[in-house]
C-alpha cells in the first residue's frame, strides 16, 4: 500500500509540476529578461543580440537586456549564466568559439569548451555570418574552382589573407584546403581584411576571406574578385554569388549564434521562448538589419540547435587539433 501511494503522490506531483510549468509558459514573461553575452559592447554578436532584444521586447511587451560578460575567452559569462535561476529569465548566447575550443589546449578555460546538453538547454539559433572569399583581381580568377585549380598545379604558392592564426578565417581556409586537397601559404593579418587589402590589391596576397563586412566595399567596389560564399545555399541579395558548397559539397564556414538556457528550465516555457525567437525572426525589418551586417537568420527548434552544434564540433575539432600539432 506504501508503494501504491508513493507512486500516487509522485504522479500528482509530476502532473502539479507540469501544470505549473504551462501556467508559467502562457503568462512568460511578466517580468524583464537578461540575455548574457560573452561579446564585448559593439562586437558583431553584440549588436546581433541588440537587435533581437529590441524585436522580442515588442513581442513580450518586456524590456529585454542585454549582459556583456567579456573575458576569458567566454568562462565567465558561461559561468553567470550556468549559475543563473532556470525559469527563463536569463538566457545565453555565447561566441561559437565557447563550443567550438579544445579542451584541455593552451589559454582554454577548464569549463570550455561549452556541450549540450550537458552545460546549457538549447533553445533556438539567431544568424550565421558566413565567410566570403575574394582575390586579387591580377590572378585572374572567376570562380573557386579556379582558385583550387591554382593550388593544385602551385602547392604552397598561393598566399591567403585571414584575421589571425586560430580565427574562424583561418580555420575556414584549412577546412578547405583540406576538402580540395591543396596547400596554400597563411599570411596573418592583426588589423584585418582592412590591413590585408593593400597586399590583395596588389596580388602581393592572392586570396582574402572574411565576414561579408569586412570585404564589402572591396568587393562591390570591384577592387576584388567575388569568387563564393561558404554558406550551405546562396544568400538572398547575393543570388549570383556561387557557394563554395557548389564546388566542394557540404561545406560551410562561419560565425554563428544561439540562444541556450540554464539546466532545469522547464521545456514549456523554453518551447514557448523558442517559439517568439522564430516570430521575432520573421521580421522583415530585423532581417534587413542582419542582412546589412552579412548576417542570416534561421528557424530552429531546440532538437536542432543541439544536432547542429554537435556537427560543427565535429566538423571543425579536426581542425582545430591539426592546427595546434602544427603550432604547439
């Protein structure tokens, strides 16, 4: 009789729970919401979330914050927000980096890098800025398979130009050299694409890549080759630029963010805060406003979040490990 009514009381409390739980849902929010980033004031990922928080306040009629934690390398947002109450009102949207390090590796904090489910519950994907690959107009290219062509008939030859060794740029041109089966020579530029300019101009460097708003005056400006895009299908404004997926299948390259919660908060309310990211994402005028800053929204569901951060960490682990065996 004990364990019947054991079983009773656990049941009405898993059914009060979960009632509870939608009840919270349906009235979410009522109260201000806190979006911690590890991104310092006028980053790329800060002025992204500044422009989603100002899109989901009209949505829930709440003022919605955004917290710059900047610092080791996004440890210490990860721990503010990890530590934060699970109800939904404080969330995460760290770097991709935060999931994207090597464990253990030099200058890596001993809780990074990020994995879900294990850290944090997914919730939705904001944008992705994919890389854009430009050259010199004194090669001659058209098109990336007339870069990889190159490469292979000159290894080691063809000089490209990133933001620092370690960077997504530079990983994007590993990643490719790696797909394509060529080699070409890595020329790191501190002050980015803006410092690198002068030498692809020039021919001096043949290949530049970057976030569209580090290229954009070059390239519609004509100062440079538009060669492709390293997203998964070709962007809209941007219809007769080819992907570099066209020419080597699958591949895409490029920052990106989503929003994940604390452990713990109930699936109804991060159903529902899934749910308002998506409608916020349909704003036409949001979109104008990422699009401007070579950023791309895309609707996903929490399971998707999770399969799609697994992949990147298995896409760009590889790597990251080749890189730090030639760089100890």
């Amino acid at each position: 009789m004990n364990r019947r009514l054991t079983a009773l009381v656990t049941a009405c409390a898993a059914i009060f729970a979960a009632t509870a739980a939608r009840a919270q849902a349906s009235n979410f929010p009522n109260a201000p919401v806190r979006i911690i980033t590890d991104s310092a004031p006028g980053s790329a990922n800060d002025i992204t979330l500044r422009l989603l928080s100002e899109e989901l306040g009209k949505i829930w009629k709440q003022e919605v914050l955004t917290i710059n934690q900047a610092g080791a390398g996004g440890s210490i947002s990860a721990r503010a927000a990890s530590a934060a109450a699970p109800d939904g009102y404080t969330l995460f949207m760290p770097a991709a980096s935060t999931f994207l390090q090597l464990k253990g590796a030099p200058g890596v904090a001993a809780n990074l890098p990020l994995e879900l489910p294990r850290d944090f519950v997914p919730v939705g994907f904001v944008t992705n800025q994919p890389m854009f690959i430009g050259s010199s107009l004194t090669l001659g290219f058209k098109s990336i398979g007339d870069m990889i062509e190159y490469a292979r008939k000159k290894p080691g030859e063809l000089a490209y130009a990133t933001t620092g060794r370690g960077r997504i740029t530079h990983l994007t041109m590993e990643l490719l050299q790696q797909r394509a089966g060529v080699q070409m020579q890595l020329v790191p530029y501190a002050g980015g694409p803006s410092a690198a300019m002068p030498d692809v101009v020039s021919g001096r460097v043949g290949v530049v890549l970057e976030g569209y708003g580090g290229v954009a005056s070059a390239m519609t400006g004509h100062i440079i080759e538009s060669l492709a895009v390293a997203s998964t299908t070709r962007l809209p404004g941007f219809e007769t630029l080819p992907t570099v997926a066209e020419t080597l299948p699958g591949f895409e390259a490029g920052g990106w963010e989503v929003i994940v919660a604390p452990l713990g908060t109930p699936d109804a309310i991060v159903k529902k805060i899934a749910a308002d990211l998506n409608t916020a994402l349909d704003s036409k005028e949001l979109n104008a406003k990422f699009n401007a800053l070579g950023s791309f929204s895309r609707h996903m569901t929490p399971d998707e979040v999770l399969a799609y951060t697994q992949e990147q960490q298995r896409t760009w682990r590889p790597v990251l490990e080749k890189v730090a065996r030639e760089n100890p």
